[in-house]
C-alpha cells in the first residue's frame, strides 16, 4: 500500500520510502519512517496531501507512489 | 542593474559583525532584517521570494537576509547562496515559525550543530495562540542551549527584545553531545579542516565544500546517519515542549481544504480569475485608465506640453517632433508609461501582494500540478508563471526555484514566449474587452494552445527527467493591508524605474526612424508579412517594431491605431507571442546563456507570426 492508497483523513504510519533524496527532503520537513501522517487531501491522478499536526506538505503523484505506508494499527 | 521589485544591496559591508538571518521558507525573516536594519525588502507568503542577499548596517555590525531554506545544503540555488552566507556568520538569528516547530527546528539543530552562536527568534506565536498549541519556552531554551525569544513579527511584537539580545547568541546543545559514534567522525575531520563547520558539512556529503579540501583522504558519507539522528533529536525536543489543544477547528483551516479538494477549489479559482478579469481587464483598464490617460494625460497634459515646446523650440522641427511629436518623448512616452501602463501594473500587483501574501499561491501549485507535469514541470512553476503576468523579467529570476536545469529552461523559454506581463496584459485587456466573447476566446485559445504546444515539444526533445512536486503549504492568512500597499507601491516604482528610460529611448528612436524614413521603409517592406500574411493594416509594423523594445509598448502602440476587433485579435496574438522585452533578454541571458536566449528570441518571432497567420487563414 502507498500514499496515493490512501483517502481524505486516513491517519497511517510511513513505512518506507525507497528514493533517497525524497528520505532526506521528507526527514526535514518533519516526515520519516515510522512517523504518524494524515492524508489531508489527494488530488485525482495529482498529488497527495499529508498533514503531521499544523504542517502540511503536498508530494507528487510519482513520489507518492514511492512511499509505502500502513494503517495505524497494522503492524 | 534593478530589476522588477528586487532590492538588490551591496554584499561586501565593512563590519565588525556578521549577523545573519537564517530560517525556513516564509517565516517573516525579512521583516526582521527590515527592523534591525531599516531596508524595506518585499515580504510574501510564498517559499522562493528572496532571492538575492540583502544587507544593511546595524550599528558596527553588517546584517544579511539570507533565502529560506529547510537545511544547509546544496539541494539548490538558494539553499547554495544560504550556506555561504551562514558558513560565514558570526551570530545566526534563527527565525522560527513557531506554528511549525517539527519542521523548523530540524533547521535550528542543524546551525547549532554546525557550531555556531545562534539566537532563536520564535516567531508567528500569534499563530500559536490562534491554534490553541502551547510551547514551554523554558524547556525549549534548555533543550536547544541558545536564548530563545518569542516574536510576533507582523504586529511588531518582540522585535525590540530581539534586537537587545542578540548578544546573548550562544552555542547551543549538538547531536553529537549524545552520539559518541558520530562525535568521533566529526573529530577526524575535523583534524583535517581545521574548522568543524566544514567538517560536518563534508560528512553531510556537501560537494562544493568537499571540494575545498582537495587534500583530504576519503570521508565515510554519513548525511543520512546524520539527517536521522537529527531528526529523532528534534521530534524528542517538540515532544516535550509542545503541547495541543485538538477540538479547535477554524475558519482558516476549512477555507485552506477547501482550496485542495477539486469539487470546491476549481469553482474558487475560476471564480478568482473572473474577478482580476473584472478588475484589471474592466475597472482599471477602462474606467481607472479611462481617467488617467484620456482626461489627464491625452486631453490636458499633451496639449500644455505641446504649447509649451510650440512657443519655445518649435514644433516643426527635429528637436520638436523628439520632444512632442506623434511619438514624443514628453508626450507619447510620458502617457503611455503614467497614464495608461501605471494603473494597470499597480493594480496587477496589489492583487498579487494579496494572493502571495494569503497563502493561495502554493495550493494553486497543488491544483495545477497534473496539468504542468504533462509540459515537463511540477506544480511549483506556477509560481514563476504567475509572477509572469506580473513581469517576466523578475519571474525569469525565480525559475531558480525549480528542480532541474531542465524546468528552467522549458519554464524560461515559455515565459518568454506565451506568457504576456501585466503592462501588456493590462494593454491587451482594455483592447480585447472591448470585443465579443468570440474574440476573446480565440486569443485566450490560441495563447493556450501555443502554450501547451511549445511546452510539450519541449517537454520530448529535452534529455532528463523533471523533479516531482514537494511543497510546504503555509496556513492560508488575512494580508495585511499595510504590507500589500507597500509592497505594491514597491514592484510599481521598480517598474516606473526600469521601463521609463528604455520607453524614453524607444519614443526616440521611433522618431529618428520615422524622420529618417526607415520606418515607412520597414512598414512598406514588412507589408508582405502584416497585410498579406496577417491581414493588418501596413501601419501595424510601427507596433511591431516597438515590440521588439518592450512589448507592453508595442501593445500600446496599437491603441491608436484603427482595428476591426479581427484584427485587433490577430494583431494581439501576434504581438504576445512576440520577443521579449529588452530586460527580460537580459535576465534570460545572465540566467542561462546567449545562445540558449537567442534561440528563444528567434523562436518567439517564427512562431508568432505563425500562429498570427494561421489564425487569420483558419478562423477569419
């Protein structure tokens, strides 16, 4: 299952992130592996909005597609 | 040289001081450097606005603004311009938005890590109290180790405070007091560099200070150890000094949702552009305009001027005609530039001073991001594109904030080709309005489709892959008003500025050419390509020749010429697909290079006078 799995006010864990550069921009802004998001948004066939308290970032589809996450309580 | 709405200040200060601002994207640095050193520099809410180093003097002390950035690093121009600048500080004001702390605070440790003395600016705590989120200040402090003040910037809350404790700037607690593995690594580089910034940023895998040290021996690539014990250093900060209040739900919020959900967001932006239609398009460029350059300027001001040189020098002359003749540099360059271009360019950007300035800007990004990357760009460049309506000069600048050379190139060559700045459009808009939906539609249409065309051409033939969307999205905040004037006021003297002397040297030249007879010998040698091929008037071609000096005033040159709305409509298609401006060029070659700006030039002009004929065979 990946990011773009995944539906307005989903909360879930981030469970990998294959793409290097994506893993260290994610880490600065607050988001790793392991980390609880919300999916705050999803744009069809565009981009997937995740919310980690306050902040908001929104990832491209391609990207998106590279994170793989699971449900909370999923382990 | 000053271009659109940049301040661009000297970099090189004598002092004993280096104070430099450092922060993420959009946190309101450049207020604080606007306190502490009394430059106004344009403040937005949109990452990418400061581009360029501004500095001022603080007493003894030199300060710097730097570009906003998530790390140190090289991941792009900006972040490259800010790490040199912050390398080199001797006190590091850390603006932080305080909304935002797991975000900002990865930025803060990484300066503490990097050794240097910091004081932390908390700032937007106005936001905080508005989220119901509450900091312990106390903890905070002794958990970074540095001196922390809590700042509202925007209302001038904190900033006095700030200003007096900036001496208190001290080194604060790194990553590396609790990891003895990665303590040891910075040592041995350390031993070599002399100097533990370089060291850190060597095994952070930075390339341009790696290179500086051409002697040292192989360095083990540690920037994601390193980025991960970061991180899980920060989330344990923000665990324990940040607590919420979570049954709050505001009207901010919802509108900033609703932006991003499609149902609701395209009807909103539909609904925003019919309203700059409205108001650019029919108050400003006929009612305002109306006004200003009929009544004031055609109506009293060219008349008293014309008397005056008629009773002085002479009309009838050389000197004469220069000064006050059909195309006058007192009277023609003079109306064009206050009567008719001013309005429109102030009330382009006081509705861009608001749009940056709420927060909408990056959820348009969001919007439009499936449609850009099917022309080889990522939402993102809606930004420049935007800006481009605004004036591509500037807007060609902040391509930079775009991933690869690749989205530079096809973002520059479009901006140059289909994207009409507000002088112009703000021309083009008082033309076109007077037409039937018709005729707007196909300008619109054509504009378009020339767009997407050129985009996706260039999206085939370039080599490469472009980068994916990743953006911050700010919360969605009322301007203030203040702000939006200022900074309107700003961007509208930066036009004045620039685009006053080359129109004065343009009306000049029109005239020597008119006097010489190279204008009739252009008109009647272009007439192939304006009558037969365009189906304009002969007389169009003067339009066309100013173009080639801004287009804006070759829009403006048709103004006074007798048009059926066709030929107002090819006439427009042509002239907005037409070259670029003279500063635009110039930008254009100091960002990328002459042959790649020269390839544009002569590509705007084939394929403006091809799609002006096609239109004129197809459609009329």
């Amino acid at each position: 299952m990946t990011l773009v799995d995944m539906t307005h006010g989903n909360k879930f864990i981030i469970d990998k992130i294959e793409d290097k550069d994506t893993r260290l921009q994610a880490l600065r802004f607050g988001i790793s592996e392991g980390s609880e998001i919300e999916c705050a948004g999803l744009m069809p066939g565009g981009p997937v909005i995740l919310k980690k308290n306050l902040q908001e970032i929104a990832i491209g589809r391609r990207t998106a597609e590279k994170i793989s996450v699971k449900k909370k309580g999923m382990i | 040289m000053s271009h659109c709405g940049q301040t661009e200040i000297d970099t090189e200060l004598q002092a004993d001081k280096k104070i430099v601002l450092a922060g993420n994207p959009n946190v309101g640095k450049s207020i604080f450097f606007n306190y502490l050193t009394g430059i106004y520099v344009s403040v937005s809410n949109y990452p990418g606005t400061t581009l360029d180093i501004s500095s001022g003097k603080m007493g003894d002390a030199a300060v710097y603004d730097t570009p906003g950035v998530y790390g140190v690093g090289s991941i792009n121009d900006e972040e490259r311009v800010a790490r040199d600048i912050i390398m080199s500080a001797d006190i590091i004001i850390n603006v932080v938005d305080a909304s935002h702390l797991e975000r900002d605070l990865f930025l803060t440790q990484q300066l503490i890590d990097l050794d240097k003395k910091i004081i932390v600016a908390l700032n937007m705590m106005d936001e905080v109290e508005k989220n119901n989120i509450s900091i312990d200040l106390e903890a905070l402090e002794k958990e970074l180790g540095v001196p922390v003040i809590p700042t509202t910037a925007a209302k001038n809350r904190g900033l006095d405070k700030l200003k007096h404790s900036i001496d208190q700037a001290t080194k604060g607690n790194s990553i590396f007091t609790n990891n003895q593995e990665l303590a040891e690594e910075v040592k041995n580089v350390e031993s070599e560099t002399g100097n533990k910034a370089d060291a850190l940023m060597i095994l952070e895998e930075d390339e341009n200070i790696r290179s500086q040290y051409s002697s040292l021996k192989t360095v083990p690539a540690l920037r994601e150890e390193i980025y991960t014990a970061r991180r899980q250093r920060v989330d344990q900060i923000t665990d324990q000094v940040l607590s919420y209040d979570q049954n709050t739900s505001q009207l901010a919020r919802k509108i900033g949702a609703y932006m991003l959900k499609p149902v609701t967001a395209i009807p909103m932006l539909l609904v925003l552009l019919y309203i700059i239609y409205q108001f650019i398009g029919v108050f400003v460029a006929q009612t305002v305009v109306g006004v200003t350059e009929e009544l004031i300027f055609v109506e009293n001001y060219e008349p008293f001027v014309r008397n005056i040189i008629a009773n002085t020098i002479g009309l009838e002359n050389f000197f004469g005609q220069l000064l006050a003749g059909e195309y006058g540099i007192l009277t023609m360059a003079v109306t064009y530039i206050f009567g008719l271009l001013l309005p429109l360019v102030a009330g382009f950007y006081f509705l861009l001073s608001i749009l940056e300035d709420s927060g909408y800007l990056p959820r348009i990004a969001v919007l439009m991001d499936r449609l850009l990357q099917k022309i080889g760009l990522n939402g993102r460049a809606i930004i420049p594109m935007l800006l481009g309506f605004g004036c591509v000069t500037m807007a060609t600048i902040t391509t930079r904030l775009l991933g690869t050379k690749r989205e530079r190139i096809i973002s520059i060559f479009l901006l140059g080709l289909a994207i009409p700045c507000s002088a112009q459009l703000g021309v083009i808009a008082g033309l076109i309005a007077q037409l039937d939906v018709f005729y707007i539609l196909v300008y619109v249409l054509t504009i378009f489709a020339v767009y997407v065309l050129a985009g996706t051409f260039l999206n085939k033939v370039l080599p490469g892959e472009s980068s994916d969307l990743l953006i911050d999205l700010p919360p969605i905040r009322l301007p203030d008003l203040k702000n939006v004037f200022n900074k309107t006021y700003q961007q509208t003297a930066a036009f004045v500025k620039e685009a006053g002397p080359i129109f004065v040297l343009g009306a000049a030249l029109i005239t020597v050419m008119q006097k010489t007879g190279l204008l009739a010998l252009i008109t009647r040698g272009a007439e192939p390509i304006t009558v037969n091929w365009l189906g304009l008037p002969a007389e169009t071609a003067t339009a066309f020749v100013m173009g080639i000096i801004r287009r804006d005033f070759g829009a403006a040159g048709l103004t006074s010429i007798a048009l059926t709305p066709a030929q107002i409509t090819i006439s427009l298609i042509t002239l907005t697909l037409f070259v670029p401006c003279i500063a635009a060029m110039m930008i254009m070659i100091k960002e990328r290079n002459f042959k790649e700006s020269v390839y544009i030039w002569f590509g705007s002009w084939i394929t403006a006078f091809i799609t002006g004929g096609l239109v004129n065979l197809l459609i009329f």
